[in-house]
C-alpha cells in the first residue's frame, strides 16, 4: 500500500525542487525530470478529477494508477524521493492542483518544474500555479514527441491547407527514418495501396501478449471495482502491461509476431478477432511506458534486418510520425476554440448502443463489444464503423467526443479530440481531414465478415430490412449538400447523387427518418 508523506509540513527543512508528474508522465526521461538534484521531491496524486472528468472505462482507470504505482516504486528504487497521493487518501482534495498546494504546504520548495500536459483544460491550470502558489514556476516542453508545438506552429504557420501527408514527409527527412539519401525508401512515400487487403480465409492470427496482474494491479483492480465498477467496460480480463519493462516486451512481441502483416491487414475486421495485427501500443505510448523514437526505430531496424517488409513498416511510421504527431500539432495550434466548432451543424443525442444497449447492427455490437471487453478497438473500428455511423447520423460533437474519450485505454484529449472532431465528425470544416470519411454498409462489408450474421441486408438500399448505412450515407450527403458540394474531393459522390431520381431521394429520406427517429438502435 503507498502512502502520503504526512500531512503537516510544520518543522521541516525547505525541499529544493518540487516536480509534478501526471498520469500520462510515466517517463524516466521526462523533461522534467532530467536534473533531479538531492533534496528534490517528485509529486504523484491520484486525483478525483482525472478519474471522473469523463466516465473511464474501468481498465484505463485501472491502467493508469497501476502504471503511476509502478513508477514511483522505480522511481524510489532509484533512490528518489516520492510523495505519492493515493486515490483513498482521507486528506486527498482530488485535483491536481489542490494536491500541489498541499504539496508546497509539506515541502516547502524553492521552485516548481513539471512538464506541458497532455490536455488544455490541464494546461490553464498550470497557467495559474505561479500566482496561485507563489512560487517560481516552470513548465518545460514535453520533449517525448518529434515535433514540439512551437516547431509544428512554424511548420505549418500560413499553410492551413497543409495536409498530414505533407507534414508526415518532413518528418520523415528530419527523423531520418525510412530515408535512402534525400529520397523514401523503396522510392515512395507512401504503401497505403497496398495496405488494404481483407482478410483471407484459414490466415493465422498471432496470439498476443498479455500481462498478469501482480500485487500492485490487482489492489488497485479491487480500489476501481469498488469504486467505479459501473462505469462502461469490463474490468475482468485485465491484461495490459503496467511498467516500462512490460510494455517493451510486448512491443518485441509485435514486433516479430504482427508488425510483418500488420501493412496488408491494417483496414481488415474479423468478428470476435479483436487484436489482429495491431500493435497495441497506443496506451504505452500515451502514459509514458514507450517512447514515440524506439518504438519507430525498432520497426524500422526490423525492416531493415529482413524481418518486416517495407510497407509494414512504412504504414506504421506514418501512424506514428505521421497521425500521432500531425493530430497534436493541430490540437494545439487550433485550442482552445477547436472543440467547439460544430461545422456541420450535428445535434442528435449518442444513442444508447454506444454505452453497451442491444443493437441488430451486427458491425456496431462487434465494435461496441470489443470496447467494452478490451478498452480497444482498432483503428478502422473507430473510424468507419463506430465513427462513420454517429457521423451519418449526425451526432453532436461532444457527445460522440466524451465517448471515445472515456472508452479508450489509450484516450487522451490531444489525441482523441483531433480524431473524432476532425476525422470522424468534420466539425473542423477540414482543417485535420480534407474530406468527411463517410461510407456506405458497402466498405464496411469489404473490409469485414461482420455483414453475412447481421439482421440487416446489406444489398437492400432502403426500407425496414435495408442496412441503415446505405441510406444514411446517402441522406447525409442530401443533408450536408450545401456544406459538402464544393469540396472537390466529394465532386465525384455528389455527381453520383445527381444521378438519383426525386423519388429515390425521397425514399432514402424517409427510411432514414424512420430509422432515426425510431426506437430500433
Ligand atoms: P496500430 O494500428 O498498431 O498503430 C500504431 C500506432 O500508431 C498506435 O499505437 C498509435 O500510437 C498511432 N496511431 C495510429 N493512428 C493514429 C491516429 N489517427 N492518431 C494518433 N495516433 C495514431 N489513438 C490514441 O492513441 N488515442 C485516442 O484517443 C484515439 N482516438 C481515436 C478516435 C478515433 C475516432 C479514431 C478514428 C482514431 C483514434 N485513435 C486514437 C487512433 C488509433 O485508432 C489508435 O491509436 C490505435 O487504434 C491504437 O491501437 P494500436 O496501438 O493497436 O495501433
Ligand atoms: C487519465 C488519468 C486518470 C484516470 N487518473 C489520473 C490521476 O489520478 N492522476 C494523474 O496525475 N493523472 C491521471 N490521469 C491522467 C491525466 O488526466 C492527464 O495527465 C491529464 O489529462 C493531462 O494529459
Ligand atoms: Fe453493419 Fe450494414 Fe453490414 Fe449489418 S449489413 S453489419 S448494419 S454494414
């Protein structure tokens, strides 16, 4: 059991430095943490506001205190000293900034150093330490990305228009990675065209790595079953790693066992086949558990040892350098206004499938399933299943954005919020994305045997029986016409649309209403 240093600070000697680290912080090589002098002491709480400003699912509760109990034990073992709060604490006041201030009250420090946040809402706060505390305080560059905020401000200053691709290339010449002399490797950019195959009949599925709880997991399993056992998501089966030396082992493990398919299956979705060959990494890499740098460079090192081939390893760069790096940048160039466009005008309310109520949409109860299971989903899950239906059917913003951001073991505001804002929901008129990526029940059949058990009948294009994708999608389009016509990347599927007669027009609008303003999802 960890506990607080006591409460009453009264007698003792005045600490050098006082050094905060949050839950998405776990990094030994933290910014913040890089000149520990003797005397200084390093701040962890578990915090009430962190674990209920959206309703997590239970294993990223569970995954993140295991993950910070974990840390300050390393952290003490390097002989450091650490005042951890824990969440049963009597005195604990549950903000990060109300447990600084009890920290400055026992220790006394000269000066405060922490390290940017992860989230706006975090970040004004930080705003207001020095004032409030009356001590010097400094927040240093959070240095575990590519691309720091002022470098992506520059980058892309006077250039709204530029895409992720574009900036994704940059990257790639000033990494290093996947260069041969000024030019990519394999002389293109980009493998996406081949990235998109279904998956074959009879394939072997990699067994992925899982982490038993130890001691540590399973007490705070036992505090967030208590505590937050209602919250959506199961918390049996718990198995993500929760230190640095587990996350690199299962960062080996897919390194050898999925990375060499993970490019051709990338867009692939199998029923009751949650993992695939995803890397599953996301979570470690937003706590702090893996760096952003190794984890690229170690795929890299496997192509070039001939045990990935090339479009493997390219495709999960990009996710990395690219995706991961470009969605940051623009989170914190565009917040704090960013969360609160709303381009499309969306208003309907998240229907309660998403929380875990009955649907007949087989596609969506596989995704929805496996969230709840896991706190994972890949992501073409997110995007053109979960993602594609709130945006067809018109979902305000925040509702679908609290979602992701609660569900997910890997759901951090600087990540998810570009990702459902911009990606899914085109709020952001298409700064992030250049177009919205709607599709029909078509794609999702494509890339997925989730169509042949469903109730719906994918070849029906409208009526009780047909797959509501098919006529949201076309009644989203009619709807956004006026938003969406002018986009030239969407000149093809408008001219599509002109073809349809008034009376198809009119047919796909009424199944839609009925659909949508019926009790069947
Ligand atoms: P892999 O498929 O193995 O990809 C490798 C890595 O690439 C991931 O671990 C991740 O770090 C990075 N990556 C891939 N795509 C993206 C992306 N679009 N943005 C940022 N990083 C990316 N990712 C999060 O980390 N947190 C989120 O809250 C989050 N929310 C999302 C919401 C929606 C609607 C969508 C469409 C995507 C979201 N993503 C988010 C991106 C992506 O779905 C996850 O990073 C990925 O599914 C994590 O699983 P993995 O580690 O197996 O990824
Ligand atoms: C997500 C999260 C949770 C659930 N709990 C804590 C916590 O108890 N203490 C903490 O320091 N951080 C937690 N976090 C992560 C923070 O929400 C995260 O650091 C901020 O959102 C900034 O990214
Ligand atoms: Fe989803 Fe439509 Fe396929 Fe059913 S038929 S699984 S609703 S895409």
């Amino acid at each position: 059991m960890l506990r607080a240093l006591p409460a009453n600070g009264e007698g003792r000697a005045m600490t050098g430095t006082l050094r905060p680290v949050l839950g998405d912080q776990l990094t030994h090589g933290l910014a913040s943490l890089a000149d520990l002098a003797e005397g200084d002491v390093v701040l962890m709480a578990e915090v009430g506001d962190e674990t209920t400003y959206v309703p997590h699912h239970p294993q990223k509760i569970a995954l993140i205190l295991s993950a910070m109990r974990h840390f300050a034990a390393e952290l003490r073992e390097r002989g450091v000293t650490v005042d951890y709060v824990p969440l049963d604490d009597p005195e604990n006041s549950h903000s990060l900034s109300g447990e600084l201030a009890r920290a400055v009250a026992r220790h006394r420090p000269e000066r405060i150093i922490a390290t940017e946040p992860g989230e706006w809402r975090v970040w004004e706060r930080m705003g207001d330490w020095e004032s409030d505390l009356d001590l010097p305080v400094e927040i240093r560059d959070d240095d575990r990305f590519y691309c720091s905020r002022s470098d992506f401000a520059a980058l892309t200053a006077g250039n709204k228009t530029g895409r992720m691709e574009y900036f994704y290339r940059e990257m790639r010449r000033r990494s290093g990675l996947l260069m041969e002399g000024d030019g990519p490797a394999g002389g293109t950019w980009n493998f996406d065209k081949q990235n998109r195959k279904r998956l074959p009949k009879g394939l072997d599925l990699p067994h992925r790595m899982r982490f038993r709880p130890d001691a540590v997991t399973q007490e705070v399993l036992t505090l967030v079953a208590d505590r937050f056992g209602g919250n959506f998501g199961d918390l049996d089966g718990f198995g993500w790693a929760v230190t640095r030396a587990d996350a690199l082992r299962a960062l080996r493990h897919f390194i050898s066992d999925a990375l060499p398919c993970f490019g051709d299956y990338q867009d692939a979705m199998k029923a009751g086949e949650d993992f695939l060959f995803h890397g599953l990494i996301s979570p470690y890499l937003n706590i702090g558990l893996l760096t952003a740098a190794e984890v690229c460079e170690r795929a890299e090192a496997a192509w070039r040892d001939g045990q990935a081939p090339l479009n493997a390893v390219e495709g999960f760069v990009r996710q990395i350098l690219g995706w991961r790096e470009f969605v940051r940048g623009i989170y914190w160039t565009e917040m704090p206004g960013y969360a609160d466009s709303n381009f499309l005008n969306a208003g309907r309310d998240l229907p309660w499938m998403y929380w875990g109520g009955e649907t007949d949409m087989r596609c969506m109860a596989e995704v929805i399933g496996t969230t709840r299971r896991n706190a994972y989903a890949h992501h073409i899950q997110r995007l053109m299943v979960t993602g594609n239906f709130a945006l067809l059917a018109g979902i305000a913003p925040r509702q679908i954005e609290e979602w992701y951001l609660a569900v997910y073991a890997d759901a951090f505001d600087w990540v998810e919020l570009p990702n459902v804002h911009g990606m899914v929901m085109h709020a952001d008129g298409g700064r992030l994305g250049s177009k919205p990526y709607a599709a029909s029940g078509a794609y999702i059949d494509r890339m997925s045997d989730y169509c042949g058990r469903c109730r719906y009948d994918l070849k029906q294009k409208t009526g009780p029986d047909a797959c509501p994708f098919n006529y949201l999608y076309w009644n989203f389009l009619i709807e956004n016409e006026d938003k969406l016509r002018d986009n030239r990347r969407m000149s093809l599927i408008y001219g599509n649309l002109a073809k349809k007669d008034p009376e198809e027009r009119a047919a796909i609008m009424r199944s839609a209403r009925a659909f949508l303003d019926g009790d069947d999802w």
